[in-house]
C-alpha cells in the first residue's frame, strides 16, 4: 500500500511478543526511567545553581549601593581620623570582590553542566542536527512507537552457474490465507535487536517483523519436498526422448539475516558539520575555499583546518580541524554570519557523527517463496531453457504454480540476484 510504503515509522504487527521481546522491553523502560531520573537531577542542579546566580547578583547590587555610601562615610571618616571605620569599609569591598568571584564560579559550573547534558546525551542535540524540507506522506503513530526502528532488507546473494532461482507468486495454495512475505524469497527473522550505543550509555530498539510463517502446502514447499524433477525440452528434430529431457535438484533458498545489530555512534570532537549554505553563482571549490578560509581563523572561533569535503547527494560540508576542542564552542554557538562575496549568510553549524558496527550476529532463514534449482546442464541457450524451466513448474500437475520472476544462470557464469521486501 504506498501510504504505508512511504511512511517514516512502521507499525508493528498485532503478533504476540516473544519472551526475549519482553525483556528487552523491560530494560528499554528501565532505560528510559533511569534517564527521565538522570535529567531531573540535572534540572533540580541547575535551578539550583540559577538561584544561586540571582540570589548573588541582588547581593551585588546591594554591595554596590552599600560601596557608595561607604565611600561617602570614608571620606568623612578620613576627615574625622577614625581608623576603626576606615578598617571596616574595607572588609566590606573584600566581601564584595569575594562574591564576585563566587558569582563567576557559579556561572562556570553552569556552563559546565549544560555542556556534560549535551555530549553525555545526544538525544539533546536534536536542535542542533541539520534541517531538512521533507513531505509527510505516511501514517500517524503513538507515541510509545518513535523509538521503534523498522529495517528494510535489501540482500545481494551470489548464485553459481547451471543454477536458476524461481520465485513462485502464492506462498499458499488457493483457499488458503496468504502470509505477507518478502519478494524474491527474502525470508524474515524471529526478530531483530538493533542497539546503538554512545559514550556512557547504550539504548536499544526491538525490531518486529510483520507476520512471517510457511505453509505445510506451501507451492515452494512441494517442489523442495519432491526434490528431483525431470524438465521436459525443446529439441527440435531430435527424436529419442532421454535427450530431450534435463533432471535438476529443487533445494531451499536460505539467506543469512541480522538476528541482532549493534551500532556504536561517536561524535567527533574535530569535526563539524555545516548546512543551510547559500545558493550562489560560485563552484563547489569556491565555496568551499571560503568556509576553510573563515573557520581557520582564531577570532571566529576556529583553527587549522584539516581537510573541507561535501556530503554525497547533500548541500552539507563537513569541515575537520587539526586540533581537539575547536569542534564544542562552534556547535554550541548554532549558527553563525559567513562574509561569502558580498554578503553574509547564517550557516547553520551541527556535531559531526560518526557510527560503526560494532556486533552483528547473522541467522539463515529459509524462504518462503523462492526455490534454488541445480544442475542445470548448458544444452539450451539461456531464453530457451529459462522458458522451459518456466513451463515445467508452472504446471500444477508438476507440483508447480503462477510463477512470478524466474533467473537462470548458464554454466561457467556466476549472477547476483537482489532480494528486496514484498510490498504486495
């Protein structure tokens, strides 16, 4: 359906979750109370520390207003010879120097605790990830699915010469409910645990497949059950009937999927990531040649720069300086005037991530669909014998069915076949 094949989340199935899908539930949710807990003891630290910034800049004020009368009592003081007085006015300016301080130690650990929220927790950078014009055209979903993430299978599997795929069009005979399957005989997992990591922590996400199952009467089943088939040719003038006839093997199609993915995310301390650049009448290498000139100095807040790139397929550049800690300020600064040509445009300015895979577990899983033919003899060109074979396992007297695609490879070759998601 294209509404549900456009859309950003996909709902999982109504089947029931499993017992290992429960425990990981379990921990998701204890995940996400233990940083619901993690961010309420930063707030309650950082009001506190707000209050105590407004509580010492009152006091300032009032220390100042008391300095100035202070001075006056000074002045008459020092008229009057009281050195008593003269010893207390100046205790009071101490103070008064000492809670500035105060104030700025404050301010300090304030900035502090806004900067270990933002790097402990990338979930808090979403305001600084680069913008993106997009059209909604999927479905609306709870809540409680945002942190589902649905993969989409896209598999190359190498097929050996004098073999041939089938894939038939029904998993099920007629009368029989049909299971949504993938096309091209990719087969679903049990489930799949996708987690993704980051310095301190690690979050995880279950991903549900729909509802995947074969039938005992399955068309794929029945060829694979009879195994050996002997497929009527095309031979022409021949007349003995044994050369007119090939025997092949029927065995099942099965592919290796991720049971449980594990990627670890990592922002970079020197890298930086620029978008919302301007459309000018400049090359990419003018362009460039101007942000590497504007960032690479001091007063900017920037450094050497190490190398500049463009993303593929984006209007984003990725700018690596050769020092650490130039890539924090300039992120937390957000955005930022560029002097290009005769103007200045706002560049939008956001961290550089980076992920690696750091476990992936694979599991074969059968197809549903799709059968793998063998021994296949190079008697035929390649159109012949891939419409004889076609013939031959279309005919349900054969044990066959409507045959949807059909890919044959000749002896002494080597193919790649794709298997994609059924959407059908």
């Amino acid at each position: 359906m294209d509404s549900e094949e456009n859309s950003f989340v996909r709902l999982p199935s109504n089947e029931a979750p499993q017992d290992d899908g429960s425990e990981n539930l379990e921990r998701l949710r204890d995940d996400i109370e233990w940083y619901k807990e993690l961010y309420r003891i930063l707030e309650q630290d950082r009001a506190k520390l707000q209050i105590a910034k407004e509580a010492a800049e009152q006091r300032t004020q009032k220390l100042k207003k008391e300095e100035e009368l202070h001075k006056i009592f000074e002045r008459q003081l020092s008229l009057n010879g009281d050195e008593e007085r003269a010893h207390q006015i100046f205790a009071i300016k101490e103070d008064n120097n000492r809670l500035r301080q105060e104030k700025q130690v404050l301010e300090n650990k304030l900035d502090e605790l806004k900067k270990r929220v933002l790097w402990n927790n990338p979930m808090m950078m979403l305001s600084s990830l680069p913008e993106k014009k997009v059209i909604f055209k999927g479905l609306i979903v709870n809540k409680e699915d945002m942190n589902k993430l649905m993969l989409t299978p896209l598999i190359h599997y190498p097929v050996p010469g004098g073999s041939a795929l089938i894939t038939f069009e029904e998993a099920r005979e007629f009368g029989a409910a049909r299971l949504p399957a993938l096309c091209g005989a990719v087969p679903p997992p049990q489930h799949l645990q996708c987690a993704m990591s980051c310095p301190g922590k690690q979050w995880e996400w279950k991903v549900t497949p729909l509802c995947w199952g074969l039938s005992l009467f399955a068309v794929a089943q029945r060829i694979i059950k009879m195994r050996e088939h002997v497929v009527e040719l095309s031979c022409g003038d021949l007349h003995e009937l044994d050369q007119c006839r090939v025997r092949v093997q029927a065995v099942p199609m099965e592919i290796p999927l991720p049971s449980a993915l594990e990627i670890r995310l990592t922002q970079s301390r020197r890298r930086i990531l620029l978008s919302a650049l301007p459309s000018l009448d400049i090359s990419k290498e003018a362009l460039l040649d101007k942000l590497e000139l504007f960032f690479s100095k001091k007063k900017n807040g920037g450094s050497e720069v190490e190398s500049r790139e463009f993303l593929e397929d984006s209007d984003q550049v990725v700018l690596t300086f050769s020092q650490d800690g130039v890539a924090e300020p300039l992120i937390e600064k957000g955005h930022i005037q560029v002097p290009i040509g005769k103007g200045k445009y706002k560049v939008k300015i956001s961290p550089c991530m980076s992920g690696d895979i750091s476990n992936l577990q694979l599991q074969p899983s059968r197809c549903p669909k799709t059968v793998l033919l063998l021994g296949i003899p190079d008697v035929l060109s390649e159109e012949s014998m891939r419409d004889a074979l076609e013939i031959h396992f279309q005919k349900a007297s054969r044990g066959g069915g409507e045959v949807d695609a059909l890919a044959y490879v000749p002896a002494g070759r080597t193919g790649v076949a794709v298997f994609v998601e059924d959407t059908g």
